[in-house]
C-alpha cells in the first residue's frame, strides 16, 4: 500500500471512528436522560455498552495498524468495521432508533389505535410518546447511526486485502445488484404512498393511515439502502446528502405536519409534504442510475485502462 493510499485509509478510518463515538454520544444522552426522568435505572446499560464498544473498535483499530501479520491485521480491521456496524448501525440505530422511536411516534402520533401500539410497544418496557426531548434524543439515533453507516460504506474499498491488486469492477457490480431490490421498493411504495396520501387529503382513507405510516418506513429504508450503496460506489456528495435529508425530512415532516398551519391554509403543507416525498422518489431514483454508471466505469478501466479517458468517462457518469 502506497503512503497515499495508508493516509486515505487512515482518514477513512478515522471518519467512521468519529461517527461511532457520535452515535455512542447520542445514544448515552438518550438513554442516561430516560433513566432519571422514567426512573429506569437499566437505561444505564446502554451507556456502558456504548462505552465498551467504542473501547473494543479503538484496540482493533490501533491493533490493525501495528500488526505485522496478514491475516490477525485483517482480523482486527474487520472486528473494528463489524462491531461498528452492529451496535452502532444496527443495534441503536436501525433497532432502538428507527423501531423503538421513529416508528412508535409515527404511529402514535399518526392516530393508531391503542391495542396496536400496546401490542408493537408493550409496557413497562416502553413508554409511549409524553417527553419531547427524550422522543427526539430517540430518533436522533437513526440521524447518526445512518451518518455511521455511510462512513463504513466508503471505509470498504480501504479494507486490508490478501492480495495488493484490487477488484473495482466486481465490487462495483456487486453494489449495483444490491440498489436494484432497493430501486423497486422504492418503484413500488412511492406510487402507493402518493396514492394514499391523496386519499387521506380528501378525508375518503382514514383507516389506511397507519398502513400509510408502515410503508413509508419501508420506503424510507429503501431511501437510506440506497444513500448507503451510492456512498460505496462514490457517486456525487450532493446526491448523498440530499437523500440522507429526504430520509431525515420526510417522515418527521409526515409527523408533524398536522400541527402546522392548522385552518384552510392547511392545503399547504400537505402539499408539500406530497412535494418531498416525490422529490425523495426521484433522488433515489438518480442514485440507483449513479450507482449503474459507477459500475459501467469500473468496466470500462478494467479493459482498458488508460488514465485520461477513464477520467473523461467517469466525469459523464458521476458527474
């Protein structure tokens, strides 16, 4: 490895390691704030594990740098990189974040009936939605446990390898096949949360709104599969950043949005509300084609790779 490439290997890493101590940050708030206010002193776990894991990823990241050997190198690399995104991304991102809040107030505040969230939330282990700070301290987990995942999607091509030639056009496949289910998930929610959320504009499908509620997070994760993968495969900063706020914005706008301009001017925000979430469709719908092209320039350098016009190809594609 080249003294250029060890410095971006060690930027990348460095950047994934700041994202896993923010989610721990996060997550340590959170979970240290609901224990005093709910008096639930098991809470607390949640910060010594944070702290554990924070602990194991900073001795497997120094011991991938110091090791001389191969194999217990590339050990170390993947305990830093797996217990990241297991915990971090995961655990309190995708499980305590995204599930036990984000989806809880979606429902709740969405109007679902009780039994439902008594049966997806039971007591006393959760506490339905009646502290803002600890709701929104709950959600901001996803907020950082997705900004972590980005960061272990462009720490992948700096993995240590058993050989030092490199595979761009196989891992650049690979990432393609994987953003088309998460394309169609998102060919196939998109029209019918359109679809659905019109009808609840006119008042004619009530009793659909937390069926609503259920899809657009499935839509939402298929938005997230896709910021993650087009991360990966290097495509424009710009079209990953908007579409880790549309997957931010859109179902917390979705929440809230009957709290704002209450009255006729309501129209309004529904209409921006419906406005975001078609913007999100053509987003993630410009990612999957980005996500296509950088595969298309992976091939084009494997079988011939000359310099100035893998540059001028990957300038059309990418951007």
């Amino acid at each position: 490895m080249s003294p250029r490439t060890r410095a971006d290997a060690h930027r990348a890493e460095r950047s994934a390691l700041l994202a896993a101590i923010s989610v721990a940050v996060a997550t340590s708030i959170h979970h240290a704030y609901g224990a005093i206010v709910y008096h639930t002193p098991w809470r607390l776990d949640a910060v010594v594990i944070s702290a554990l894991t924070v602990a194991v990823m900073l001795a497997a990241l120094k011991l991938s740098r110091a090791v001389a050997n191969a194999t217990l190198r590339r050990v170390a690399w993947w305990t830093f990189w797996g217990v990241n995104a297991v915990v971090f991304v995961l655990l309190l991102g995708a499980f305590e974040g995204l599930y036990n809040h984000a989806l809880k107030d979606l429902l709740y505040f969405g109007g679902a009936p009780f039994a439902l969230m008594r049966a997806l939330f039971p007591a006393p282990r959760y506490e339905l939605p009646n502290n803002w700070f600890f709701e929104v301290t709950g959600v901001f987990q996803v907020v950082v446990a997705a900004i972590s995942a980005i960061q272990l999607a462009r720490l992948l091509p700096h993995r240590p390898r058993r050989a030092d030639t490199t595979r761009p056009a196989s891992e650049a496949s690979m990432t393609a096949r994987l953003a088309k289910p998460a394309l169609w998930t998102i060919r196939l929610t998109g029209p019918v949360q359109v679809a659905v959320g019109i009808a609840l504009w006119m008042g004619r499908a009530i009793p659909l709104r937390p069926a609503h509620m259920l899809v657009g997070v499935v839509f939402d994760l298929a938005l997230v599969s896709l910021v993650v993968l087009g991360a990966l495969a290097g495509v424009r900063r710009a079209a990953v950043l908007a579409g880790i706020a549309l997957a931010v914005v859109v179902p917390v706008f979705g929440v809230v949005q009957a709290r704002i301009l209450p009255g006729p001017e309501h129209w309004v925000v529904r209409a921006a509300h419906l406005l975001l979430g078609i913007i999100a469709m053509v987003v993630a719908t410009r990612l999957a084609r980005f996500i296509h092209s950088s595969r298309t320039v992976a091939q084009t350098t494997t079988r011939a790779p000359d310099g100035a016009a893998h540059a001028n190809a990957q300038r059309r594609v990418l951007g």
